[in-house]
C-alpha cells in the first residue's frame, strides 16, 4: 500500500506516521514543509494556486490549480510507483484521480463529502467539482461515501446507474440504540 498526500507540517506528518503500519509506504505527492532543495517550488505552487483563486474570482475560470498544488508534478510523482489500483479520497484525491483515469489508469474513489456543494466561498469553484465528480461517477472503477443519502445524491444529482456504494465511517456505540424510523 502506498498513500501520498501533501504534507502540511513535520508535526502532522509524526502524528500521521503512528497510526501506519510498517507495510504502508507513506510519501508526499507534494510538501509545503520548506527546505533548501524546495522553497522555490513551494513559493511557485503557492503563486500558482494564488493567481488561479484570482482568476476565478474576478473571470469565472476555474482550474484545478484552485485546489491542488502543482497537480502534474504530483501526478508524475504518484506514477513513479508501480501500482496496480489507485484509491483517491478529498478534494484534491478527486482532481488527480479524474488525471489519472484520463490517462488510463485504474481509479477508485472515496467521497467523503459532496465537493461541489462543501463549504462554498469566493475562491471555490463547485463547477469544477461538479466536472470532475461526473467524471468520476461515471467512469471510476468503483466509487463509497459515508451515507445512504449521500450516495442516492449523487446518483440523482448526476444521472447515474449504479448507485455509490455505501461505507460508513462510523461505528456503533455499545448502549446507544439505533433509530430504525428515519429514512
């Protein structure tokens, strides 16, 4: 198992690295932790998503620069592994998973939340997420979410077949009595 990701801060990444086995392989896609040998791609990735937000929002262009840094060089990054099925989960999971799919690779996704309808704000762009969510809806080798209601959502709001398989990520707990009576 190989999980890459963008790492925020040496903090985060410890804490991550006690919850993962020795059999993970746990790497940066990109990594917003300055050093010598990245500070200028770093400082480029951040002027990129910057100009990006700023087209949006004064132009209505919308990229996936918005939402992940440097995305082709993250790209480029997870296919240096061999790696037989790719499972993306988040926001910036669905924008280089669609990538990948349209390079022909085997993708799955994880849908969390429903991106193109999450926390809107000046610089989001749900019509990005509303593409690339289609995309994956319909092409994904298989796609869960957290819910029943999620998962009929998007196969309304997408017109799609086969309805989102269900994962929940969430667990009984013991003296808590479930309510069969909500649909």
């Amino acid at each position: 198992v190989n999980i890459f990701t963008t790492w925020y801060a040496p903090k985060l990444f410890e804490e991550d690295l006690k919850l993962l086995s020795a059999t993970i392989s746990y790497q940066s896609s990109f990594t917003l932790t300055y050093s010598w040998r990245n500070f200028f791609q770093i400082v480029a990735a951040k002027v990129l998503r910057k100009a990006a937000n700023y087209l949006y929002l004064f132009f209505r262009i919308s990229s996936i620069y918005q939402e992940a840094y440097l995305p082709g060089i993250q790209v480029k990054k997870i296919l240096s592994t061999s790696t037989d099925l790719f499972i993306c989960h988040q926001e910036t999971g669905l924008l280089l998973g669609v990538e990948l799919m349209k390079r022909g690779y085997p993708v799955a996704f994880d849908f969390e939340d429903w991106y193109a309808e999450d926390y809107p704000n000046a610089f989001r762009s749900s019509g990005l997420f509303k593409k690339y969510e289609a995309y994956a809806l319909k092409h994904a080798l298989y796609v869960t979410c957290p819910s029943e209601s999620l998962s009929r959502t998007y196969q309304y709001a997408y017109q799609v077949q086969q309805p989102v398989k269900v994962i929940y990520n969430s667990f009984p707990i013991p003296g808590v009595k479930k309510n069969h009576k909500m649909k």
